[in-house]
C-alpha cells in the first residue's frame, strides 16, 4: 500500500502548505512519494530535505529581499524576480539541504506545463543541483508574468495551467490513498481564470496554440479534478488538509496575514495528525 502527498500551488498561499508540513516532519510522518505543483513544488523540496521552518522563512522574506514586489521590480526589471528565489536563496539566504533531498529515498516528482504540447509534464532529480533547481522554476513560472523555462529542449510555465491538483497521475505511479494539501478553503474558488486574458495569452504564446487551449480549459478541468477529489474523500481514499480562514492573496504583503496562514496550517496538522496516522494503516477496499 502506497500513500502519495499533492501539494497545491497558489504562490503565497503556499504558506498554509508549510505551516502543515513543518507539524508533519516535526512529528516524523513521511510519503514514499511526494508530487509538488507551482508554490507546491518549494514546499516539497523543503519537506523532502527535512528542513523545518525553511519554506515559511522563504515566503514571509523581509520585503528588500524579496523576489517579487516593487523593490526587487526597480532592480531586476522583473515583476516576479524567479532566478532569485531559485538560483540564489537556496545557497544564501536559505540554505537547501541538496545531500538530504537526494539521499532521502522518497520519489519526488514536480508538475510542469509544457508549451508546445499543452500537456502537464512530470519531472524528478536526484542527482543534478542546478537541474533540479530548473525543474523548480518551471513549475512556478508564471504565465504573462515570467519566461518560459526551457528544459530537454521544450519550455514549460506554471504546472498548475495544466495539472493543479495531479490526482490521476499519482495514482498511475501507484498511490492508493493520497493526502492532499489545498491552499484556498472549500472547493468553491476556482484559480485564475486565464480566459479572461484571452488576447494577451493569445498574443504572448501564439507559436503555442496547444497552451493556449491549456489557459482556456484551465478552471474546467479543476472542476473536474476538484469533483474527483470529493469523490475519493468521501471513499476514504483522500486525506484533504484546507485552509479555515479566507484565502489571503496570491501576493500577499501582509506578514501578519501570511503568519496566520500558517499558524492555521499548523494548527490543523497538529488536531489531525493521529487521525493521520491511523488513517494512512486502515485498509482500503477498491
């Protein structure tokens, strides 16, 4: 029997992510496989690393050191500055622990939507320190907002576009119970709704009409996803961690704010965590 971890995406939302993930490795719960999409995929390289507090260090960062916002714009020319929270915290302000991660034994795979097919794309390292870290970009690269990341030759944006919550392909690499991490609270919020930047996507990606049906499909196919979802709680085949409070933006400034999503976070994993335990022994009947 195997039991797979799904962390959503959602930037900054991600940080109720973390504040469940730190109460788990502080409580020594681990998933032979773990899948990270967008904001997920940091979170998942800080849980596979055991590195406690890193990714809530990393997204509640001092404003001068910030990868997005308008001090870093004025420098980097960048609205959302990537290589910086890629290629730069994980040496300096954040240390990653890479020996941990490669060393850890746990299958990590990282969710990227690739421009020329339109097709959510999964990708794992466990030996290439800058390899990895590309893999990490891609999946958060927001689309009108960062470049296209370009990796074996194609070039992929945001995993989330194609494959927000990936249900389906972790139960093709063998998960039969999946614990799954959300970041906005019910089912109802539905992610950005790219259609409504219908010319804009058209314009930026017209060499790439398969993404662009990806955008435009985008909030149907999570709809779908989410149903599916509710479908496998409701069979025990699910463990969902929401968010109690209101989503707090995707940017968001407020540290008081970013905090208590991650106390909230926290707190849920600590009330739940025996009924996760003994969630992840009970047999399941298909």
């Amino acid at each position: 029997m195997k039991t797979g971890l799904i962390l959503e995406g959602g930037a900054v939302r991600g940080i109720f992510t973390a504040g469940v993930l730190d109460r788990l490795m502080e409580g020594g719960i681990n998933f032979p496989y773990v899948i990270g999409v967008s904001a997920g995929g940091g979170n998942a390289m800080s849980y596979v690393s055991c590195q406690v507090g890193r990714t809530c260090r990393m997204i509640n960062v001092p404003r001068n050191d910030s990868y997005y916002g308008f001090r870093q714009f004025i420098s980097s020319k960048k609205i959302i500055n990537l290589d910086k929270m890629v290629y730069e915290y994980p040496f300096k302000q954040f240390p990653f622990d890479f020996d941990t991660y490669f060393n850890s034994g746990i299958e990590t795979e990282y969710v990227c939507s690739c421009l020329e097919t339109g097709k959510a794309e999964y990708f794992s390292e466990y030996e290439d320190c800058e390899r990895l870290l590309t893999i990490a970009k891609a999946t958060c690269s927001v689309p009108m907002l960062c470049e296209p990341v370009e990796i074996d030759g194609k070039h992929y944006l945001d995993g989330s576009i194609c494959d927000s919550i990936p249900i389906e392909h972790a139960i093709e690499m063998g998960c039969d119970k999946l614990v799954i991490i959300l970041t906005k609270p019910g089912n109802a919020t539905p992610p950005t709704d790219y259609a409504k930047f219908k010319k804009v996507i058209h314009s930026m990606y017209k060499k790439y009409p398969n993404f662009i049906d990806a955008c435009m499909e985008r909030v149907e196919n999570y709809h779908k996803t989410v149903k599916l979802m509710n479908e496998l709680e409701e069979q025990g085949k699910v463990f969902v961690f929401r968010p109690s409070l209101p989503a707090i933006s995707k940017f968001e400034k407020d540290n008081e704010k970013i905090m208590e999503s991650y106390r909230d976070g926290y707190s849920q994993a600590d009330k739940k965590i025996l009924d996760l335990v003994e969630w992840t022994k009970t047999a399941l009947v298909s």
